[in-house]
C-alpha cells in the first residue's frame, strides 16, 4: 500500500483506533518502511521534507499529520539517542518549537 493510500485509510479510522502503541500505527511503519526504501536509493532526508511539504499542503488531518511527526521524533529519541542525552534532545527541540512560533523560551529545568 502506498503512503497516500495508507494516510487515506487511517484518516478514514475513527481516532480511538489510532491510539496505542507505535505497532499499532500503521501509518508511522509505512513511512519508516519508506523512508528505509528511500536511504537505499539516495538522499533521505531530502526526500523525507518533500513528503512533508506535500503532506503539509494535502488535505490531511492536521492533528493525524502532527501525531505522525511526533511519533518518528519519538522513535528517533527511542533508538538513536543514548538516554542520558534524550532530556537535552528534548529542550532543545522545545526551545526550537519555541523559536519557530514566536512564544517564550521554555525554561529546561
């Protein structure tokens, strides 16, 4: 199923079924299986931002769309940063969000 096909079917899911578990979200797997397909043939990241421009302007669901983002940071934090380093990956993505929509600094302590 591609991305677009499997976004469709789960913005056609009632919400209390896209709660639970990373397993459980079907969409955030799709989009790690892409983005693995992807870092086999090139440049991921770049890929990576133009399907989240194009998601970004589609007729997504917001809140699913941020459920999604929110989820791959989680993963990333998860499995690529060691955990005593994951409060400071954390501020510093606060901070950034902070920065990005023009609210006060959040305070790391």
């Amino acid at each position: 199923m591609h991305l677009r096909q499997r976004l469709a079917y789960s913005e056609a899911r009632p919400a209390s079924a896209l709660l639970g578990t990373a397993r459980q979200f079907g969409a955030v797997d799709e989009i790690i299986a892409q983005v693995e397909q992807l870092a086999r043939r090139g440049d991921p990241l770049n890929a990576l931002a133009g399907d989240i421009k194009m998601l970004v302007t589609s007729e997504m669901n917001p809140g699913m769309l941020m459920g999604v983002l929110l989820e791959g940071i989680v993963q990333t934090l998860l499995q690529r940063m060691p955990a005593q380093e994951r409060r400071g990956w954390l501020v510093a993505l606060l901070q950034m969000f902070c920065v990005r929509l023009d609210l006060p600094d959040v305070d790391p302590t």
